[in-house]
C-alpha cells in the first residue's frame, strides 16, 4: 500500500494538486494518465488557506501504521527539525517499517534550506532536476548544519549495511555535522501527472520529484511477495537499493544532488561533486576533518557496532593520519552514525601526497524470529586524503562557527530587514551552506579556511593569521575574551569582525503569534549579538551602536549596499575610520524622522582598522555583502583588503586616507550602549550561558575535554550576572569590563603575596599564576604538613627524655 502527504489541494480550490498526480508517472503502466493502483491511499492535511498543524500529521502518521503501509510519500517540508513530537513520529514510522519518502524543499538556489523530514538520516530525502540533467533552480542545497557530515562519499563493501562517508571541519553536535542531502534526485520539472479531473497536466517541484521515487520504491516493492516483504525490505536496505544504484551527475556537488539521479552507476571521488573538501587538502596543525559516516543498517531496525574501528593504512604514509572515532551507541532506526575525526601528525608538517586506507567496522542486529545468532556485518570505508605541507600563518584563517546560532531553536531572525518573506535565519551561517561562494573566493585567493566550533581557548593563535567573525549571536566566556586579548595584542592575531544590526524596540516591533505553540513570538536577538560583540571588543576601546542603517555607497570605485548593518560608536584616537551617509531604519532612528518631517540621512561611522599591540582589528557593521542568501551586492573585495592588513599587514591606500584617521577617540557611555534583553532565558539557546567552557571533539586531539591551551583542566559555566532562569542581560556588559580592567591591572602587580593570597581568596588568576597554581598550592599544604609532623616529633622526643632522665634520678635515691 501507498501512502501519499500532499502539500497543496485541487485545482477547484484554485491551488495545484501535484503529489497525487507526478506519482502516478512512475506508478501507471499505460500512456494515458489514470490507471491507478488500487491500494494507493491520500492525505491533504492542509485546509483551504493552506495551513497545517502538526497534530493533523501526527493523525495522518498514525493511520498509516495502524493500517501497515509499506511506502509513505510527503510532499511537505519545513526548516524546524527539532518539532520533536514530528521528527519522533517519523523515527516511529520508519520503525515500523514503512518506507519514508520526502522531498527536500523548493528553496533553491540558496544552500543550507534542507527541509525537515527529508533532512533525517531514516527517511529518504529527494531533490529535482530537469530532463537536461541540470539540479532544478528551485531545489534545496545542503548541507545538513544541525548534525552531521559531508561526503568525499565512498560506498562500503558490505553485505547486510552500508556506510556514507561524508567529510567536514565544523561543529560537531551530537550526531556529527554536515550531512549530505539530499540522498537522491529525480526529475522534478514539468513532470506530466494526472488532472483531478481527466486528462494530463504538468507540474515542477520537489513535492513532484519525490512521488517519482515513490512510485520506483513502491515497483521494487510489489516485485517481492506479500508474506516475505517485511523481511526483505525496510527503509534501510531500500535507501542502500537506492543509493548504490544511483548515478552521479556531472557538475553538481553532492550537496546538491546527493548520491545522483536515480539510476545504477556510483561514482564519489572526484571534484566537483566532492565540493567543498576537494577545494582543500590536509595539512599537519589543521583543526580535525571529520567524516560523519551516515549507516544504513538493513539487518534490523536496532543494530551496534560491535567493536571500535580500526584504520588499516596501505603504505607507511598513512601512519602519518591519526583518527579518532566517535559513533552511535545504537543505531535506530535503521540508521546511525560512525564519525572519523582526522589530524595529520606533526611529523607531517612537511609531508605533500597521497594518503589511502581503510577504516572497517563491525556491525550487528539481533537475530530475527526464528534466528538464533545474531546478524553480523563487516563493512569497509577506503579513504583517499589529499596531504599539504602546512601553509604559512598568514594565509590561515579560522571561521568562528562556535558562536553562531540558527532557527531553530529561537526566533533568531533575519539579517536583512528588507527581505520580508524569509523572517528567520536560518540557513546555516556556515561556510559550506550561505556563505559557500564566500568559502570557494578565499580558496580562489590563496587562503586555507579552517572552522572553529568551540570557545575561543581551544585554539593555539600562533597557527593563524585571522580568527574571523561574521553574523555571531551567542554570548562569550570571560576567559574568550581574556584570551582573545593577550592573543591579538602579544601573539599578533589578527581579528576581523563582520556584526549586523541589533535594536532592542525593533525587536519586539517584529514578534508575531505562532500557531502552533499558541505563544508569541519575539526575537532573542538582532541579526548580530551587539551586546556580546560589544563586550569582546571592550578591550580595544571599539563597540558598536544600535542603528539599523540601509543604503548605498561607493568605496574604491566599488559600488556597496549597505543592508540593515549597524554603526560604530567607539574606537580609539589612531585608528581609521570610514563614514558614509544613510538612512537609520530602526524603531528610534524612524521616530527621529518623524520629528524632522522627512527621511534624513546621517554620516555614520561603520568601517574601523587598527592596529593594537602586535595584532591588527577591523570591524565592519554589515554581514550581507558576504552571505549569498539575500546578497544585493558582495564585499568580496574588502574581505581581501581585510585579510591583507589583518594577517599580512598590508596597508591599503583606499582604506588607509590620512582623512580617515581619528585624532581624537570616538567614545560613548557604556550605558549608552546596546543593552540585552531582560525578559529573555538565553540559556536555552546558548552554547555559552550556563553552560561549561570545555573544547568539543572538533578541536585538536590534544585539547578534547578540557577548558583549552594553557587553561585549567575543569570548566567554568557561564552566566549572566544576577540572573538564574529569566536571564538580566543588560548588567553583562559592565560587569565583564569590570572584571576584565581588574584582571589586567593583575598582570602588572608581580608581588607573590597578591599572586598566591589572591589565589586564596577566590581572586582569577593569569596564565602562569594559574598553571603555577597547580603545583605551588599542593606544595605549599604538603610542606607545611612536614613542618608541623616533624614539630609533633621533636616535642614528643623531648618529653621522652625527660621522663628518662626523672626516672633514673628516682631509682638512684635510698
């Protein structure tokens, strides 16, 4: 049986019918549309004004089980993967054994907009191409950003599973990072389908590809008989059907097409569909390349890996690649993954070639009825790896993915203001989803782009030239920022910020009611976290401010749009810094118009490089000249002005006027300053708040599970002063400049009393004092404790001869 979710109604209701229709292509037998299988059943779970609720699919799920369908197409889709009364439906119905296929969304050419359910890893996800073989304009890009991995896929050698490998050096959640999706595409434009009515009409969409591959699924299906299907087919071993015979396009990269269109040829090896780690080799000293290995286990729907990994180099090269391996404790259902987080030794600094070998696994189910041993399957994953030399620290730069923060699970909204049918933000805000071409530049320029997806003390500066950070939301620890300190002005990192606009009344202007939730939705935050920002540039004398500003300028004969950034309200006397006229668009710059009767225009400050102690900073108040989601115009070329003073120091005539430099510091109050919002539990969409400082799985090995480079070995939560659950985050800032100016007055006092009394009584300490502290402490108490024993001892020898000495003058008397 046949079960079919459409996303839109009938033609009499002035809207398409295409699920029903396009899937009837692969399902007829007959030139004419309309000879239908007769256990095909259909739901609409959509009224007139195409609205649905969660609970209606939940009823649609439930009846698909109750009544034991083998196939389930849904032609519907959404950003929200953690809507967890859904996603655990789905995990329920591909448990049962029932075939899930969906399509991936119809937001293309944009990357980063896979739609929830085809984005799980148990249900198979569908993208659309023309009969051209071209991927549809309108198909969703990966890659899958809220768990994951990404594919130099290779097919394994196994009989019962099969393992997707995947690669990428980015953050890993629990689940990995960087899934490729889709898994398979078909075509999806102008497909000819059945009218509701008679006759034929044709349709476009992914909602039209995915019915396609549901009609293939439910043909292999009705080829195995009716007693013996469920022990032969499940949504594993059909998706491992699927991808295996699946052909590779030429052209797209996988995240784009996935596994190929639909057919029987496989090939995963070569650029551009490896794209983006084709783009970029190992090299010794590098943050770790993961490869998240997606595993489709048809044996059963529970399965384990029996035994850790083992990589088996085919030359003495390869010793020179050290894996880690993190995997599923249970794969459920049907699927799970094997992560492999790879560094090349530092005996490899030098080394340029070629590494191959094999990673295998073992994986088992228990037996099925009637079966007394259990399944067992050995698979193999053969990994080919590009090897560099390590580059020069110039031309390293480190991506701060750590600190970005994506719907869901917050309404963290969008960074253009203009774009008005696109609300949330949330693409990824990573350099392989909506900031992929700026990725594929800095390639183009020479530069090698490393992902950084833990706090700021698990990074060694000495390696990189630039840390950069574009679009962040999330707050910082007070030991990032102490590092990011000593960092820029004695290690010479260079820093350069792309921030977006923040305005606490535009905010609230733009809360709207949710369904759904039947709760009213409200930003947590602006496009950028100016607050935070704020605080980690209080150092340098630098913050931005709370305008919203729009509008054009030109700058080296470049022709820019401005769109929604902020403006800068402090930088030191000695630094350059760029103005241009523009509109302030917030709810308080709108006010001000009204009162002047007219939309006016201000000089504002929103470009500043400097130079501070042996490092470089420039900050910039827009991010949407760099990210291709809503991207008017690009400032591709100021990034690599940027990167050349940053990392190179490399002074720019057009950015470097005698007329842009300050002679007097640009200052305001800091209660003047962006203040966060008061009514907001941050915590719940934090990496930062309440949270403890400890580097993640994607940091170098030797940093895994520890606060960082030169740090204590426990963690420290963070959290917003004075707040528990309903979080103040407007006394944050002064409070952490507070305790930053009097940590850095500690550095200049070398008297061992404040030192190590301090120490005593709770005081933080410095780098040294704080590794000292490790030793001297403990020697300190045991010392003491010597003194005092051998004190005890002398005291007790005394009394001893004395009481000698008495009893002997006793004995001698008459």
């Amino acid at each position: 049986m046949f079960f079919g979710v459409s996303d839109v109604w009938g033609e009499k209701e002035n809207v398409r019918r295409h699920d029903f229709s396009a899937f009837l292509l692969a399902l007829s037998l007959t030139i004419k549309c309309g000879n239908l299988l007769n256990e095909v059943f259909f739901a609409l779970p959509y009224p007139i004004v195409v609205v649905s609720y969660t609970s209606w699919f939940l009823d649609a799920f439930n009846y698909a089980i109750a009544t034991k369908m083998d196939v389930l197409n849904l032609s519907i889709g959404g950003p929200d993967y953690l809507d967890l009364p859904f996603v655990e439906k789905v995990w329920e119905i591909t448990a049962n054994n029932i075939i899930m296929v969906s399509a991936i969304g119809n937001d293309g050419p944009l990357y980063g907009t896979l739609n929830n359910p085809a984005d799980q890893s148990d249900v198979i996800g569908v993208g659309g191409i023309d009969y051209s073989d071209h991927i549809a304009s309108f198909s969703s890009r990966g890659m899958k950003s809220s768990e994951g991995v990404p594919p130099l896929a290779v097919l394994l050698n196994c009989k019962w599973c099969l393992l997707i490998a995947i690669k990428a050096s980015c953050n890993v959640q629990s689940m990995g990072y960087g899934r490729v999706k889709p898994d398979v595409v078909a075509y999806g434009r102008e497909i000819m389908g059945s009218k509701i009515s008679t006759g034929c009409k044709s349709l476009s969409g992914t909602s039209v590809a995915s019915p396609v591959v549901a009609g293939i699924v439910c043909l292999l299906v009705s080829v195995i008989p009716e007693n013996k299907r469920k022990e032969i087919l499940n949504p594993g071993s059909m998706k491992q059907a699927l991808v295996e015979g699946a052909s590779k396009l030429s052209g797209p990269n996988m995240y784009e097409q996935g596994a190929g269109r639909v057919d029987f040829v496989l090939d995963y090896m070569d650029c551009p569909y490896s794209w983006p780690f084709c783009r970029q080799p190992l090299y010794a000293g590098a943050m770790p390349v993961m490869f998240n290995v997606t595993i489709l286990n048809g044996m059963g729907v529970i399965g384990y890996v029996e035994r850790p990994p083992v990589w088996l180099p085919f030359s003495e090269e390869g010793n020179l690649l050290s894996i880690h391996f993190t995997y599923a404790d249970v794969i459920w259902p049907w699927t799970g993954y094997l992560a492999l987080h790879m560094q090349i030794k530092e005996e490899g600094v030098h080394f340029s070639g070629e590494i191959e070998g094999n990673v295998t696994v073992n994986i088992y189910s228990p037996p099925a009825q009637g079966e007394k041993s259990p399944r067992k399957s050995t698979c193999v994953l053969r990994l080919k790896l590009k090897v560099v030399p390590t580059p020069q620290r110039s031309l390293r730069v480190l991506w701060d993915q750590f600190h970005s923060i994506k719907y869901p699970p917050g309404y963290i909204p969008r960074d253009s203001l203009d774009v008005r049918n696109d609300i949330l933000d949330w693409h990824g805000d990573h350099l392989h989803t909506n900031f992929h071409i700026m990725f594929n530049m800095l390639r183009d320029a020479g530069y090698y782009v490393e992902t950084l997806g833990s706090p700021f003390t698990c990074f060694d500066a000495n390696q990189y030239g630039t840390l950069l950070l574009v679009d962040l939301e999330d707050e910082y620890f007070a030991e990032e920022i102490k590092k990011l300190e000593d960092d820029v002005i004695n290690n010479g990192l260079g820093l350069a910020v792309f921030a977006d606009w923040y305005n606490v009344d535009s905010m609230m202007k733009m809360k709207f009611f949710d369904d759904n939730t039947r709760s009213w939705w409200t930003p947590v935050t602006g496009g950028a976290n100016i607050p935070a920002l704020n605080d980690l540039l209080a150092p340098y004398g630098i913050a931005f401010g709370d305008k919203i500003l729009n509008g054009d300028f030109v700058i080296n004969g470049e022709q820019s749009r401005y769109a929604s950034g902020t403006d800068i309200v402090k930088f030191p006397e000695g630094g350059y810094l760029h103005s241009f006229p523009f509109l302030d668009s917030s709810e308080s710059g709108a006010t001000q118009n009204v009162l002047l009767s007219g939309m006016s225009k201000a000089d504002s400050p929103i470009l500043g490089l400097l130079e501070v102690g042996g490092g470089r900073i420039t900050v910039y108040g827009d991010s949407n000249c760099l990210d291709s989601s809503h991207m008017v115009t690009n400032c591709y070329w100021l990034l690599k002005k940027i990167l050349d003073f940053t990392a190179r120091e490399v002074r720019d005539p057009v950015l470097f006027l005698d007329s842009s430099r300050l002679d007097k510091t640009l200052h305001l109050d800091d209660n003047q300053l962006p203040s966060r919002r008061t009514d907001v539990n941050f915590s719940t969409y934090s990496a930062v708040v309440s949270k403890e400082l400890i580097c993640r799985s994607d940091s170098r090995f030797e940093v895994w599970g520890t606060k960082g480079y030169d740090m204590n070995a426990r963690g420290r939560n963070r959290r917003l002063p004075g707040h528990a659950a309903a979080i103040d985050l407007n006394s944050t800032q002064e409070i952490l400049v507070k305790k930053f100016k009097s940590n850095t007055e500690k550095k200049y006092d070398n008297s061992l009393a404040n030192k190590y009394l301090g120490y005593l009584y709770g005081d933080d300490l410095d780098f040294p004092e704080l590794v000292a502290s490790h030793w001297l402490m403990p020697a300190v108490v045991a010392v003491s404790g010597l003194v005092l024993l051998w004190s005890f001892w002398k005291i007790r020898q005394k009394r001893r001869r004395r009481r000698k000495g008495s009893a002997f003058s006793r004995s001698a008397n008459p």
